[in-house]
C-alpha cells in the first residue's frame, strides 16, 4: 500500500529534471510519483526527434508515462489518464495531481498525511476533494495545478458511469463534485481550501530579498508557478527543514458558501463539455475548450 501517488503533467524535459533534482528528494518508500505527458507526432522530424529523447529519458529513470493522446486542452482527459495508470497499479490512500511549475513541500505533505491517515477521525472512505480553491457563485472548484484527492474518490470517479469532461481538469473535477452531479450524489464530498499553497507565486518576491531568513515549507505547503531556476533556489532555501509542525488540515471543513452549488450548468457548458467516453485514454481525437487547442 502507498500512503501517496503523485501524477505531475508535464511537456518540458527541463521542468522533469529540476524536480527531480529537488523536493523529489524529499521521497521515500511512502510515494510513487510518475510524469505524464502526451505522445509526440512522429509524422515530423520534431517529433521523431523527441520520441528518442523521451525514450531516453524514460530508460534513465523509469518515471515516465507517455499518453496516447493528442497534445491541446485534453486536461480532464489527462486526469482520468494519470487516475486510471495509478489505480490499476498501485494501492494508495491519496492521489495528487500536480502542474510541472510547483515546488512541493513533499516532505511536509507526506508527514501529515501519514498522521491523517493514522488519526481517529480518519476514514479510509473520506471523499477528499482538496487544494488551492475558488470560491465564487457558480464557479466554485479546485485549481488543477494542485488537486489532491483520497484514494476512495478517485475509485468513485473511476466507477462513476456518465462522467462528462470539458477541456480543464479542475473545471471538469469541480462539476463531478458539485453536489448531486455524478460523483457527488450524496453530497459526501469534502472540499478543502489550503491557505498554505502560494497559488501566485507571491514567495519569489520574498526569497529574492536576501535580508530575510524566509523557511519557504514552514509557511507553505506548495509553491505554483516556480520555473526552473527558482526551482532550485527554493529547494536550497528549504531542502534541510524538517521542523514544520504536522496539521490534520484534512481532517476540517473550510467553509465556502458557494460550496454546494459548485460548478453550475451554464458555466461548465463553456468549456466544450462532452461525455469522458468520447476523449478516452486510446482515443486520439483531440479535446478542445473555449480557449482554443
């Protein structure tokens, strides 16, 4: 059994690399963590090219899932992707899907969900929806750069017949857990707003003053839109904290007023919506939203 999986969609051999080099360290035997990214187009030279790469790539550290899916807006498709590779392999209590552009306090994460799951209000059954949220009428969901799920909700998505998928992961996620829609009939599902993800970024205007002594993991839980020569900077400012004290964040509703309602109809409908079936993993039919491929 895995106490975590983590699912990082990514393009960019660089931002793979930079990750490994820093909070990836910070895993043990607790933690499968795999990249997944789309099949390059063979039928041009660029894409020959990059299959050897990433062929490469893959016999070097055996991280790498390559999707046989086109490359555009096929984020929620890529999420069922990274969910069912996952589950069909691994037993794991929590499933974190992850943008290439976020540091990780891994080490802090994976001690507080070790507690959680020891704790005894703890289920095995929690439907945990949790991450940086959003929190406005009809639009209310969890941003997929950083969307952590437990275990038993990623089974019920899997199970759940008549999903219906737009072009984001997190719009699409939203929808599924908004209460009475397919995976949230019950209204069962927690959903978790962590103020200790910097969703902007707003740490590199902090840890490029060198007059502050600034521990970037005791106050977050994750950076987003980190490139990678912030990357390491952060890891170096953080890699030998190990002192943060372990909250059961999880184990607590953070209110939204908006909650409930989720996703609404009209706005999910802006983003190409149609059944998963049509986008499956093996179906190369490319999925575009409002903003285009």
């Amino acid at each position: 059994s895995v106490l975590l999986t983590i699912a990082v969609v990514t393009i960019r051999a660089d931002r793979r690399e930079e990750i490994r080099n820093t909070w990836l360290s910070w895993g043990d035997d607790r933690l499968v963590l795999r990249f997944f990214t789309e099949a390059p187009d063979e039928s041009i030279p660029e894409g020959k090219y990059e299959a050897i790469a990433l062929n490469k790539e893959s016999e070097k550290y055996g991280d790498l899932v390559v999707l046989n899916i086109e490359r555009g807006m096929n984020f929620a498709i890529k999420l069922l992707s990274a969910m069912e590779y996952m589950y069909d392999r691994y037993n794991f209590d929590f499933f974190l899907r992850l943008d290439d552009d976020y540091f990780l306090c891994l080490d802090r994460l994976l001690n507080e969900l070790e507690a959680t799951k020891n704790s005894l209000t703890y289920s095995t059954e929690m439907m945990l929806y949790a991450g940086h949220r959003y929190c406005s009428p009809g639009e209310t969901r969890i941003d997929e750069a950083y969307m952590l799920l437990s275990g038993a909700l990623v089974n019920r998505v899997l199970t759940t017949e008549n999903l219906h998928c737009g072009a984001h992961a997190g719009t699409s996620a939203g929808y599924w857990f908004t209460v009475g829609n397919e995976a949230n009939k019950d209204d069962d599902v927690i959903w978790i707003n962590d103020p200790r993800l910097d969703h902007k970024g707003m740490v590199k205007d902090i840890i490029q003053d060198n007059t502050l002594d600034y521990s970037v993991c005791k106050n977050h839980m994750g950076v987003h839109h980190i490139t990678p020569n912030y990357m390491s900077v952060l890891w170096e400012a953080s890699k030998d904290d190990h002192e943060f004290e372990t909250e059961f964040t999880y184990l607590t509703m953070d209110t939204c007023s908006h909650v409930g309602q989720g996703i609404s109809d009209e706005w999910f409908s802006h983003d190409n919506v149609q059944p998963c079936e049509t986008f499956h993993v093996k179906n190369t039919k490319k999925h575009c939203g409002f903003e285009g491929c």
